[in-house]
C-alpha cells in the first residue's frame, strides 16, 4: 500500500523527500501536520506575452489597436480599460470583470522586463531575479516560508516553477489524479474501498510511529534511514490529504483554468496547500494578434473569476492574495502577419487579502513607453522616478506576505536599494 502511495505520489510530482523547513516529520516527531489555513497565494500567467492594450492599458491612438478608438476606451472608478465584450464569444468581457472586480483592483501599468525573451521574461517574472537560475518563484518561496510541512505546500501547472530546493514541487493536472492522491489508501481512490479495516490502519501507523521514534532508527545507515523517512512522511502525508474533497464535474474539468483553480481551491480548503502557480497559453501572438488576443483574454478573465466566486463558495475567498500577469507585452505595431512582436513593456494586476483595489499606478504613454514612478509615493515622476522592475515588485511581495526576513528570503535577496523600494504598493500603510 505504501509502495503504490509513494509510486503515486512521484506521477503526480509531490516530491515526499521534503523541504528544507521539515524536519519533524523526518524525525517521526508529528503524525500530520496541522492544516494550513492562509493566506493563500495564487499566480496567474497568461503565458506567451498578453496584449495589455487590449486589456488594462488601453490606447486607442497611433494605430496601436484596430478594434476601438480612443473615444471607446471606458472606465470603472479609477481604472479605463479597452472595451471587448462584441468580440467576447466565450469567457468574460472586459466590461464584466472590472464592473466585478474593479473595486478589488490593483494595477500597475508600464513595468519594465528589460529583455524581450520568453525563457529569461518568465524566469524574471516567477522569480524576481533575472541573471540566476537557482533563485526560487515567488509561489515556491511563500510555500517554503509559510507551510514548509504541508503536503502539497506548492502546487504548479505550467510556466517557470523553480523552487530553489526550498520546497517540492507538487504538480496535479486533472481532477481525478487529486482524488487518487487525496484517498491513497482506496482501492483506485475510491474511499468506500479502503486497502485495510480501520484496525488494521491503526496497527499500521503506530507501528510506523514506533520505528520512527525509536532509537535504533538513529543508528541506521543513511540510506535505510532516509528511506524509513520517506515512508513515515508518506504516512503522514496520507493522512492530511484526506482532507481534500474535489469537486468533480465534466463541465469543470473541460476548461483549464476552472480546472486548476478547483483543483488549487480544494488544497487550500483541505489545509494542504500555501501556493499555487496557474497558466494558460498561447498568447504569443505573432500573427493574427487581434484574433487570438480576444480568444484568450476573455478565457483568462473568466478564469479570475472561477477561482473568485468558487473561494467565495467555499468560504476563503477572503483569504485569497492573487497576482495576475504576463512575461512580456506585445508591440505598438502590427507586422505583416497581423500579428504583434514582443515588447519589454507590460503590466501586472493584483487583488485580494490586504490590497486596497479601485487603484491604477504607473501609465505608459501613446507609444507604449513607460513613465518612471516615485517609489516613495508611486506617482509619475518622469525626473527623478525609477523604472518599476519583477525585482521591485517581488521585494514588495515578500514585505506584503511578512515573509521578507525570513531566512529562505536571506538566502535569496532581491538586492534592492532602500531608496528604491516600493512604499506602500498594497495600500495599507
């Protein structure tokens, strides 16, 4: 039984060697960790370089866009953005998520990627670091701060995940893999088949907690030792993803990002989970830019707003901490293809636990240049401002989830100057 568990637990990615911040259970000095009840975090990556001109930093001038005009850009409190909802076919419009969400809302308009690559845009935007491959993402670092023993503290479905070996990577696509993990013990994940009575159960983990604790464990060769390890995280692992109950519909498991949110919802909702790392694709739109951009804006807002009211549902919603963003921007200019290129200017949103919303910080000019900000009191200040970069904002991540001194954050700094520092970007000082 425990042999299948652990052969499971490697398909699905859930990594049983542990974090660094896990010694208890390596120890055999915790049965099951206690669950994890927030915040959570959740990063949404609209992958391939998302046309914000269509979304929150509309223009409408110098032919930047074909499909409104200046006069036809609307706004909702402090936000404008493009309108789509004619060309919305599936998904949510522009105009229904910011009616919804717009009070909830931080955006930040005119960030500065530096480069206009895919693999190094992606690196620079999951991790805040751009010339290092072993610094971890934003969503594997909060995990390994905050819920190093949880089960499956890190949940990722695409897009750059590194975890800096701070934390496993868990990685669980479909809905009945979440089962199958979630009731280990069943025959087939069915939990109305367990392997063993409740008896025969019980035997089993003291007999585990026994070996675990007893003193000549300590005296076994390294290998033997850590592989008894193993089997008691397992153990304990087993018991805390019990907890899960995913809902499981056809309609829920045909789109992507209602998938992954359920699938993250449910983790979060056991206590098993911190972090979750959710994509889509295809937004790399060299040709027919305005064709697939309305395809695949209105899919990913509509996404937003699954995991949105389905938290609401299951009574977490208020702690939720969601970033919303993209590796690059697309051009101020169509190519022969009807396509846009890549642009090193771009936008990111944020809402949720402990963000003021009905806010828009930077702007980007008509040609789609950024205006520098002040860090201090993050008005445009095209003198003495600093081009607002993924370092910045990660700094300013770390500092909201109170994660900034912890020492996993030490061994990975963001090398940000004092004086560059965003003060007050979540609007809650």
């Amino acid at each position: 039984m425990r042999r299948d568990f652990i052969k499971l637990c490697c398909q699905a990615g859930l990594g049983l060697s542990l974090p660094i911040g896990a010694p208890a259970l390596l120890s055999g000095k915790s049965k099951e960790a206690d669950p994890y009840e927030g915040p959570y975090y959740v990063v949404f990556n609209a992958s391939g370089g998302w046309d914000t001109t269509y979304l929150m930093d509309p223009k409408g001038v110098n032919e930047i866009n074909r499909l409104y005009k200046e006069g036809d850009i609307l706004t909702h409190g402090k936000h404008k953005f493009a309108p789509n909802a004619k060309q919305v076919g599936k998904g949510m419009s522009n105009e229904d998520f910011h009616k919804t969400y717009g009070n909830e809302l931080l955006v930040l308009n005119g960030m500065d990627y530096s480069i206009n690559n895919h693999s190094p845009c992606k690196r620079y935007m999951a991790t805040g670091k751009l010339d290092s491959l072993a610094y971890p993402t934003f969503a594997a670092l909060v995990a390994a701060c905050r819920g190093p023993e949880t089960p499956l503290a890190f949940l990722t479905f695409g897009n750059y995940s590194a975890t800096g070996n701070l934390v496993p990577m868990a990685r669980i696509p479909y809905l009945p893999s979440l089962n199958l993990v979630a009731n280990a013990d069943s025959i087939q994940g069915i939990s109305r088949l367990p392997y063993h009575d409740d008896f025969a159960q019980d035997l089993i983990e003291k007999t585990l907690e026994q070996k675990a604790n007893s003193p000549k464990q300590k005296h076994q060769l390294p290998r033997t030792e850590h592989s008894a390890s193993m089997l008691y995280a397992a153990q304990s692992s087993s018991k805390a993803l019990k907890r899960v109950e995913a809902k499981v519909s056809g309609e829920v498991g045909k789109v992507r990002l209602h998938r992954q949110s359920e699938i993250a919802l449910s983790c979060f909702k056991a206590g098993v989970c911190v972090s979750a790392n959710l994509s889509i694709g295809q937004f790399d739109s060299h040709a027919k830019n305005d064709r697939d951009q309305m395809k695949l804006i209105p899919e990913f807002l509509d996404g937003i707003d699954y995991l949105m009211k389905r938290a609401e549902e299951l009574k977490i919603r208020d702690k939720l901490v969601v970033v919303i963003q993209s590796e690059m921007g697309r051009t101020p200019h169509y190519n022969k293809g009807d396509g846009k290129d890549h642009w090193s200017i771009g936008s990111i949103m944020f809402m949720g636990n402990g963000i003021t919303g009905n806010r828009v910080i930077g702007e980007t000019d008509d040609g789609q240049f950024l205006t520098p900000i002040s860090p201090k009191t993050l008005a445009l200040d095209k003198e003495q401002g600093i081009r607002v970069r993924p370092e910045h904002l990660h700094q300013a991540l770390r500092e909201h989830a109170k994660i900034d001194s912890h020492p996993f954050c030490k061994k990975f700094p963001m090398k940000v100057k004092e004086e560059e520092k965003l003060i007050d970007l979540f609007g809650q000082g």
